[in-house]
C-alpha cells in the first residue's frame, strides 16, 4: 500500500513537472523551458532558451502585439536565435517548441519584447547624389530638402520619415526615388509631433517633379516654392516626355501633411507635377493633409491602389493636360480636421475629384489648351461627409471644368451633400461631344442630387450611361463604415446585399479602351473592392485624426 502510495505521488509529480515545462510527446520530448527575448537593436532580437535533452533542432515562432496569428521564422539547431528585419519600436511575442525527427513538443511559455527606439538622424541639406535612407533609423526633415543633379534617393521597407513646420521633400526632374515598402512594412512619412498632437499642415509633402507634358508654356512655377531660402523655385514646365521616370512608390503613407510656406500656397500630401508613365506607383495612402491629397499636373503617370483619408481640401486634383489612368481608389471624409497654426488656410471647396483643364497663366489655348485632360479613373469608392460638414462651394463628389475630359467609370459617389457630379462649363461640355469625357457605370448613395443644375452646368442621361441612384444608406453598402474604430472599423468590401457588388462595366470598349489599354480593366462590380477578392487596403493603411 505505501509503495502504491509512493507511485501515485511520483505521478503526481510527473504531472505537475509536465504542467510547468510543457507535456513530453510520446518518446519523451518536453517543451523549451528559459525562452528569453532580448533586443539586440532597433529591428533585432535575440531569443535563447535551455536545451532540451533528445531534440534535434527547434522551431521559433514569432506573433506581433497581441495577435493570436503566430509566425514560424525559423527551425534551428542551437539555442539561441536572431531576429532581423523587425520594425523598430514595435512589440513581439515570441514561443519555442522542440523536434526530434518527426515529432515536435508543444510550445512552452511565451517571452514578450518590444524593439529598441530608433536613432534619429535629421535631413537638412539637398540630397545631389545617389543615397540610401535605412528602416532602423527615423529621418527628420528639418528643411525644404530636394534630391536633385540626377540623384537617386532610395528609401528601405520600413523606415519612417517625420517632417517638422517649412519642411518637405521634393524629387526634382531627372533624379529619381525608390521608395518600395511593403505590404508588412510601409514607408512612412508623417509628422514629427507626437500621436496625439499632430495636425494637418505639419509639414510639407513629398513632391515629385517630372519631364512629362503639360498645357501651360514654360515656365509654371510649382505652388508653395519659391518663398526664399531653401525653398528655391521649381519650375515644372517644358517637359518632353510622358515616358519620364521619376522612380517608385509602392506601400508609402504619407500624413499630417500641406504645411503652406506663405498663404494660399499649401502643399500637397502627393504632388505629382510633369510625372511620366515611367514611374511605377501604387497602394499610396495621404491622411490628414491640409490640402489635396493627390494632385497631378500634367503628365501621364498611372498608379492603383490609392486612399485618402480626411483631406483638407480634394481627394484626387488632376489639371493641365494629365492624362494618366488610375485605378481602385478610396477617398473617406468624415470630418473637416482643424490644421497647425499658421500652417495655411483652409480650403472654401473641399471636392472628392476635382478636375481641370487649363487654367492660369500661359494657357495658351485658353481653358481647352493641349493636351487636354483626360485621366482614367476606374473603380473609385469617394464617401463624403454628408449635409453641414464642408463649405456649401464644397462637398461635390466629382468637379469637371475649365475644359476637362476623362473617363470615371465603375465608381461609388456616396454622401456628397452638393451634388455626385458637377460638369460645370461649355468647354467641358465640348469634351463630352468629342467623345474624351465619360462617366459610366457608378453608382450614386445619399448626394444631394445627381448632377450640379442651374446656368452654365450639363447633365448626362443617367440611364444611357449606367448611373444608378439607389435608396441604400451608405453604410449599408460596406462591410464596416465606422471611424470610432479607426482603420478597423473602414472594410470596404461590399456588404452581402449592396448594389455595389453588380452593375459595373465588365468589358471595356470603344474609346474608353484605347485609353485604358492595360492600365485599366473592366470589373463585374463597381467601387475599389472585389467582392470576392482581398482586402488590398486592410493591413497597411491607418486611420488617425491627432
């Protein structure tokens, strides 16, 4: 009896032992015990843990934060490990289980960390020869900094660029950027204030100026250059070639932006002056800028997956002979953030598409100077605020004048309390009896009307060209339309009963597809997401007002 007693005791023991240090497989095999996490630097960490008698190698997994979505970075043979590639600043958990043959122990207890902050270094000076901006140290600009003299600026997956007041960072003609994130590791360009107190108009923007073709004679000066000292002039006409290569942005943020150097001169988020088709553009977020988002001045640069997010003035600006095409946008404004003191002005017309064809000096063809605008715009979602938010001059979804074409086709114009669609001149009217303006296939939710009526504006036929008004409130056609949430609140695949997830223009032919060419592709829906596809935008974009 007492010996009995003596191995039900020693089980016990086994049993507790097993609990603590993880349960043995069946030959044995017991979970690593003393799993520490250390940061080695701003995007490493080393892992180390006890031996475990009998394994061959070890597998380690990695999660993010919180996340329950764990990671096997590697299997290895020793006890400890190094993690590179981490985004510096961050929080990971990491766990550790053993292998011999083919078998494999459960893990044992999990080892947070937090990556270590990262160095600053500040950017005062233009950039004339070729460099590289590295993700494991945070970039401060401090000045109107132009990469110039044909220099390439290339920029790692990850890294963070914050600009402070009367600063901003301008790729000149003939020099180049390579700012290639990744879905995991966007390249950030933001404010240098603190979450929490940042603003719109806290510094500049990222400019990029090009050799492509605009419709204004030389020279047109770059709006909120040339005011002295560093911020030099920037003339961005004469250009010769719409094939131009200014280099790339893929997975780029850029945030708090449109700092004006004088008034009524604010930058954009994305200024996109003269850039040729050579330049490869795509998933790009501007947030909480005080003036436009994205703005094109001539040029025929084709991007897709773009998103606005509270713009302080338009969402997608394009003028003076653009003829790029575009594809899969979002454009969100729910408030009118107020921007940093003395940053520049408020805008009197906040639009969703503003587009224009020539207007200002050195026009020489008037409002219908060559080239004309005709950008693409494909598969675009463009919520506004609704009645009461925006200047009563604003809160159109889509503003075509001053002679501009284009084709906007596959879209969703919903809560924009003046109209969906404003065509508001005769030398815009003129480009749709050229057959260069178009608007097709979209879908219109909660506008104030369909198309801007009254003296000197057109209207097309609604049904001819596919334009459904449907009674579904807007957040009905979305999977989430919260902000309280933040970026996980924005799910823009359409909800199972929204009208969005038909009617689009699934082949495309005639004159749209000339324009179009591989660009461009017809889809069975309409709005930026498939119904059926990924959501392109979930993981790499933010939503943040402060």
């Amino acid at each position: 009896m007492i010996a009995a007693s003596r191995r039900w005791l020693a089980a016990l023991a086994l049993v507790a032992l097993a609990a603590c240090d993880g349960s043995p497989t069946d030959e044995g095999l017991f979970a690593p015990t003393g799993l520490v996490a250390t940061p080695t630097g701003p995007s490493s960490v080393r892992v180390s843990f006890n031996e475990v008698p009998g394994a061959s190698g070890y597998d380690v997994e990695r999660a993010t934060g919180t996340s329950a979505d764990w990671t096997r970075v590697a299997t290895v043979q020793t006890v400890t490990y190094e993690d590179t590639g981490l985004l510096p600043e961050t929080s990971y958990r990491y766990r550790v289980a053993a292998l011999k043959g083919s078998q494999r122990s459960d893990f044992g207890p999990e080892a947070p960390v937090a990556t270590s902050n990262r160095p600053e270094v500040t950017l005062s000076a233009d950039i004339t020869s070729n460099r590289r901006l590295h993700a494991d140290t945070l970039y401060v600009l401090n000045n109107w900094v132009h990469v110039a003299n044909g220099a390439t600026l290339t920029i790692e997956a990850g890294t963070r660029i914050e600009g402070n007041a009367n600063s901003a960072l301008f790729v000149l003609r003939g020099a180049k950027i390579q700012a290639v994130g990744t879905e995991a590791r966007p390249i950030v360009f933001s404010s240098h204030r603190a979450a929490g107190q940042r603003q719109p108009g806290d510094w500049g923007g990222l400019i990029l100026v090009g050799n492509g073709v605009i419709n204004r004679g030389d020279p047109v000066i770059l709006e909120g250059s040339n005011t002295g000292g560093s911020n030099y002039a920037v003339n961005y006409a004469g250009g010769t070639s719409n094939a131009d290569d200014s280099g790339e942005l893929r997975y780029v943020r850029i945030e708090f932006a449109g700092f004006g150097p004088v008034p009524d001169a604010e930058l954009n988020s994305l200024t996109l002056a003269a850039v040729g088709s050579g330049t490869r553009i795509n998933y790009v977020q501007a947030m909480a800028g005080l003036d436009d988002a994205f703005e094109w001045f001539g040029g025929a640069v084709d991007a897709k997956y773009l998103v606005s997010y509270e713009s302080g003035d338009d969402h997608f600006d394009a003028s003076e002979g653009y003829v790029g095409r575009n594809q899969f946008l979002i454009a969100l404004q729910s408030t009118v953030l107020t921007p940093r003191a003395g940053s520049g002005n408020t805008s009197t017309d906040p639009q969703g598409f503003e587009v224009d064809g020539c207007s200002g000096a050195n026009c020489a063809g008037g409002q219908s100077s060559l080239p004309h605008t005709i950008p693409v715009f494909a598969n675009f979602t463009m919520i506004g605020t609704g009645p009461g938010v925006v200047p009563a001059a604003g809160g159109f979804g889509a503003v075509l004048r001053r002679g501009a074409g284009g084709f906007y086709v596959n879209g969703i114009i919903a809560r924009w309390p003046g109209a969906a669609f404003a065509i508001r001149d005769a030398a815009t009217s003129a480009r749709i009896t050229a057959g260069d303006l178009a608007i097709r296939n979209v879908l219109a939710v909660e506008n104030g009307t369909l198309f801007e009526s009254g003296s000197g504006r057109f209207a097309l036929d609604p049904a001819a060209n596919a334009i459904e008004t449907s009674a579904s409130a807007t957040a009905s056609l979305f999977g989430t339309l919260d902000v309280s949430r933040g970026a996980a609140g924005l799910d823009w695949l359409p909800s199972a009963t929204s009208p969005a997830r038909t009617g689009g223009l699934a082949t495309v032919s005639g004159a749209l597809a000339a324009k179009a060419g591989t660009a461009v592709t017809g889809t069975s829906y309409r709005g930026a997401a498939d119904p059926t596809g990924a959501r392109w935008w979930a993981s790499w974009t933010t939503y943040a007002r402060n």
